[in-house]
C-alpha cells in the first residue's frame, strides 16, 4: 500500500485564518474524492471537531509536549492510515510553542514528519512587504521545507497582482488567493470557537462555505501535488502500546516514573477475574456538547486495555450505562450548559453514588467542574466538597507535572507533559489529596477514593499506562 502522503498548512501568526484554509481544503478535497486524514498541532479540541466534519473520518491531534516526539510519526501513520494525504493544520505561527524552549511548535512537527508547509498570510494592508515575510520565514529554520503561500483576506484582482508578484521575488508559488469573507465567522466564546458539536447544522454550513471558498480560490492539484510521503515506519497501535510492558498493582507504580516524552510510559492490563477472564469492564465515557474535548486515542486505548467503552451524554442521558464500572469525564464547555445539566439530577445521582462506592473517576477540567457541588450556583454531582465558578482570568499553557497522590489512573511519582486552558475556579481546595504538583505552581486537584479529577488534561497517547492502569482498576472492582 501507499504510504500517505502529508502536508502541513500553517501560518506566521494566530488570527490569519489558517483554520478557515486549512478546514476549507480538506473539505473540498474529501467531496471531490480524496481521502483525507486531518490533523491538528497542539492540544487543541475544537478545530478536530471541525475537521471532522470537513473530512468524514476522526480529527486527530499531532503534540511533542504531550505525545513525546517519538511517537508523532507513529500517531500519523495510525490516523492517516488508508488515506491519501494528510492534512495537518498548525498552531499560532509557524515557530511558536511551549514557552520559552518552543517545544511542540507547527515548525517541529512538520519536521518530524518531512512534511511541507504551505504558509496562509492574512495579507490585509501588505503589498511588496510579504515578499520580505516570506523570505524570513523560508531563511529562519534550514529543518522545514516552506512549499508555497496561500493569500488570505486579499482585497482586489490588483491587490492580489501585486501580492504574487512579490511572491515572485522570492521564489514561492502562490497556491490561492482567498478574498475577505466576513460571513464566515464562526462565533467564539471565551476559550475559542464554539464546538462543532455544539454548533450543529451551522458548523456544517461553515464547513460548506469553507469548502466553497477554498475550491473557488485554491488551486488544489498544485497543493495535493507538493505533499511528501509520511516517514516509512509502524504506525501507532493501541494494543502494542497497551501490552508492551509488565501487569502491576494498582496502588503502587507500574513502572519507574519517566520525564515526559522520553519513552513509552505503558502497563499491560490486568483484566480482573470477577466474571472470568474474558470480562471487560465497561467504562462510560462522557461526551456530547457539554463534554467535547475528548481525544480519539482514548477510547481506543481504553478498547485495548480491555474495557467495553460506552458513550454517555449528560446532558440527555438520564442513566449511567447498564453495568458501568467506572466514568470518564473529559472537558468541555459545561458552563455553557450548566441549567441543562443541572436539570438532569437522575444522572448527577448516579455519578455521585458510582464515585461513592470507590469506582475509578477520572475528570479533566469540564469533567472537573462537573463533579462539584455546584457551578456557579447550580447543583452538580457533588462528589467534591468544593464549588465552581467562572472567573475573567485566564490559565493556560503546557505543564510538567508530577502526580502527588496515587490514584486509579497515575502511581504517585508520575510525570506526565499536561495542558491546562480554563477561566474557572474551584473552592476550596481543601477535603482531598492533591492530584499534581508542578515546578512554580500551587499543588492542584483532587484525589479521592477512586476519584481523579483535575483541570490538566493529559494525551492518552502520551500515558498510555494511565489508561491500562485505570481499566485495571475498573475490572478488579
């Protein structure tokens, strides 16, 4: 079979519409019959959403920080696999990261994978200049290939005349010229866009209008003609990953804690024998427009590591799955559906009674929120002693945390590259063990009984022995 081929589309900073571009090509490209793999840098939740709409198959995430750079070829083989080019649309500028070393940048991921970046400039008040732009960004860093320019946001014919006549100057092909489009726009909220699952029949219209777009003003053969193999290699399987290293105890480490990123940090699941050795635990995992932010990689890893994964929506399920032996609570936009999910108090009890009875729980930011006694005064779960609400500051970037009280999901020791992106606050912090610890911050979240909940969220890919120690813990209840 023919390896896939890869393309990176990016740009020289946030807000030049890279998203709009690089959404609008894949959807142009899958209706006219291309396969198409999509892929985003980062740890970004929403655009995948996006992509998924754009592309029909899964949008997939590409993170030094959180995967480790050995396994981004890996991870773009396994979701690129049976496609014909992978599209993988950037984050912020081209060399932006991880502050201060630049870890995890658009720039490093395309290198890893030998992959060609088509650069979308926001040209709005540029004419000759872009010529010196572009050759600062070819020039800055030999270890990247800057293939061709797409124009965004051009004003007029003349306009774009002048713009590819600097293009010339330099070298660069220009691949399209996108004219303003205001309507557009999809509506943003305080962390971003508004979900795609949340959106509906509208984020399906933008995704036709970005199809439109980008077919009417992209020229897609010369674009789909610059992509470049994916790096010969295995692809990433769950089930190696799960199986790659010893069974171990769930209150004591599965294996020697390791820096993020330095290696596979995996356990072999131990399924328990409380139906025989063929029982699969199941693990309810939550979703919907309330609890979004969830990586595909999860629910693989949790199939591997033997549980029987089975959605809920707590929003509209009034019930945990039949059987469920323990919950995953992703983040997402909770606060946007706070009445909605307070009004679901049949469901709220059965969290609160599953937690209770020491069944794993394992909450990132949303999923957090969620499991407080209330959110910004409606009633929650109330499985933590502590309440929720929304604040204007903002917390975000990469972490390099250290688990401070073993759990169902991490031995204490653990290392693990995590995120945190929230305008939320949870008081007091008192009542449970702290869950993570990280050089310049105050200890955060909350260990309890079976409970892990926190506003970090971790790749699944990236700690897979999380994931097999979190079903183990499940399946010998």
């Amino acid at each position: 079979m023919t390896a896939p081929r890869a393309l990176v589309v990016a740009a020289p900073s946030s807000g030049s519409g890279k998203t709009t571009v690089a959404t609008g090509i894949m959807a142009a490209l899958h209706r006219r019959g291309t396969r198409v793999a999509p892929f985003k840098v980062g740890p970004d939740y929403i655009d995948p959403g996006y992509h998924t709409l754009a592309a029909g198959r899964p949008g997939r995430n590409l993170d030094v920080v959180l995967q480790g750079p050995d396994r981004l070829a890996p991870l773009a083989r396994h979701g690129a696999r049976g496609a014909d080019v992978a599209v993988v649309e950037g984050v912020m500028g081209l060399f932006d990261g991880r502050i201060p070393d630049g870890a995890g940048s658009t720039a490093q991921v395309a290198a890893a994978l030998g992959a060609p970046v088509v650069l979308v400039v926001d040209v709005r008040g540029q004419a000759r200049s872009l010529a010196a732009l572009l050759h600062g960004f070819r020039s800055f860093d030999s270890s990247i290939e800057l293939a061709g320019v797409v124009l965004n946001r051009v004003g007029s014919e003349r306009h774009a005349e002048v713009l590819r006549a600097a293009a010339d100057e330099v070298g660069l092909p220009v691949l399209g010229a996108v004219p303003r489009r205001a309507e557009l726009a999809v509506p943003s909220r305080h962390l971003g866009l508004v979900t795609a699952a949340e959106h509906g029949a509208a984020a399906t219209a933008a995704v036709d209008a970005m199809a439109e777009l980008v077919a009417a003003h992209v020229d897609l053969d010369a674009l789909v003609g610059l992509a470049r193999p994916l790096p010969q290699g295995p692809a990433w399987d769950p089930a190696a990953e799960i199986a790659a290293v010893r069974p171990g105890p769930t209150d004591g480490p599965l294996v020697a804690p390791v820096a993020a990123g330095t290696g596979p940090l995996v356990a072999r699941a131990v399924v328990g024998t409380r139906a025989g050795a063929g029982y699969r635990p199941v693990v309810a995992l939550a979703g919907g427009p309330a609890f979004g932010f969830g990586y595909a990689e999860h629910a693989e890893l949790l199939a591997a590591a033997g549980a029987e994964v089975v959605a809920v929506d707590p929003l509209r399920d009034p019930h945990l799955p039949e059987r469920t032996a323990a919950l995953v609570l992703p983040g997402g936009f909770p606060e946007e559906h706070v009445g909605a999910l307070g009004d679901n108090a049949s469901l709220r009890a059965e969290v609160a009674a599953l937690a209770a009875s020491g069944a794993p729980v394992h909450a990132e930011c949303g999923g957090l929120l969620y499991l407080c006694r209330d959110l910004d005064g409606t009633p929650m779960c109330g499985v933590l002693d502590a309440s929720a609400a929304m604040t204007p500051r903002l917390t975000l970037g990469y972490r390099e945390a250290v688990a401070v009280s073993p759990s169902a999901a991490f031995p204490a020791g653990s290392r693990v590259g995590a995120h945190e992106f929230h305008r939320c606050a949870v008081t007091p912090r008192a009542g449970a063990a702290p869950a993570w610890a990280w050089r310049g911050g105050e200890p955060e979240g909350f260990v309890s009984g079976g409970v892990h909940a926190s506003f970090l969220h971790a790749h699944p890919a990236g700690v897979p022995a999380a994931v097999a120690r979190f079903v183990a813990a499940a399946a010998g209840r």
